[in-house]
C-alpha cells in the first residue's frame, strides 16, 4: 500500500510470482515424499515429516504478500493450489515409477536439485541484497540438525 491507500501492482506482481513459485517448488516435494516411501517406508515418513515442517514458514512466506495486496480469494485460491501440489507431484511420481521403477533415482535427484537451485538461486541472493548471509548459513546449518533429529527419531 502506498500513502495513498492504494496498492502497487508491482507488490501484486510479487504476491502472483511468489504464490507460483512455492506451488510449483511443492511438486518435486510430493515428488521426493512418494519416491522416497517407495525406496524405504521409514525414510518416505521422515521425508514427510521433514517437507512438513519445512513447508510451515513456506506457506507464511506465501501469504504476506497476498495479505499486503488485501486479495483474501487470491489468498484461498493459492493456499489451496499449493495444498494440492504435492499431492500431485506425488500422483505424478508413483504413476511414473510404477511403469518405469528405475525412474526413482530421478525423480529423487529432481526433487534434492530443486530445493538446492530454490536456495542457490532465490534465497542466497536475497540473503546477500538485504545483508543477511549469515542468516542463510544459519539457515542451512539448523536445517541439517533438524534432520539429524529427525533421523535419530524416526524409525529406520
């Protein structure tokens, strides 16, 4: 909103290319949650449980945006599109691997090389343009310990 009350469409821009980014980052997750159940049925749980918790500040970072620009259908319409992504991606990964089971390693390196360009591409830059750097190594850092938890926890 600018002091006039009314909004930018450079912040709408924002909220539209924000909302298709995270909806089209959830297809490899469902994608790495499906195939990597397939490969073993505790590592496909922590996967899950680790995408889940992941996808908490994902989803508000989805949000702000869409709630700066007041578009509370926007808001709905994507909160939904993005609860159906993975399941999709999922569909999409079983589908394939039940015709052609050597496309597992595949989809799992497709869905790791995602997350890693999401975050090489997108995040270490903006990291870098706002000073935050040590942020994002922060970041990366409580990312693996969590997972180290999750690994320690979860049955295998």
């Amino acid at each position: 909103m600018d002091e006039k009350g009314s909004f930018r469409p450079n912040l709408l821009r924002t909220a539209y290319l924000v909302a298709f980014g995270l909806i089209l980052h959830d297809v490899p997750e469902g994608f790495a949650m499906a195939n990597s159940y397939i490969a073993s049925p505790s590592l496909g749980i922590l996967m899950a449980i680790a995408i889940a918790i992941h996808n908490v500040p994902e989803e508000f970072a989805m949000a702000v945006p869409i709630v700066a620009v007041k578009k509370r259908r926007f808001l709905y319409t994507a909160a939904f599109l993005s609860g159906l992504a993975e399941p999709v991606g999922a569909i999409i990964g079983l589908v394939a691997v039940h015709f052609h089971p050597a496309l597992n390693s595949f989809f799992m390196a497709f869905a790791a090389g995602a997350m890693i360009f999401v975050s090489i591409h997108e995040l270490l830059p903006m990291a870098r343009r706002y000073h935050k750097i040590h942020l994002f190594v922060l970041g990366s850092v409580i990312s693996v310990f969590v997972y180290m938890l999750l690994t320690a926890v979860v049955p295998g």
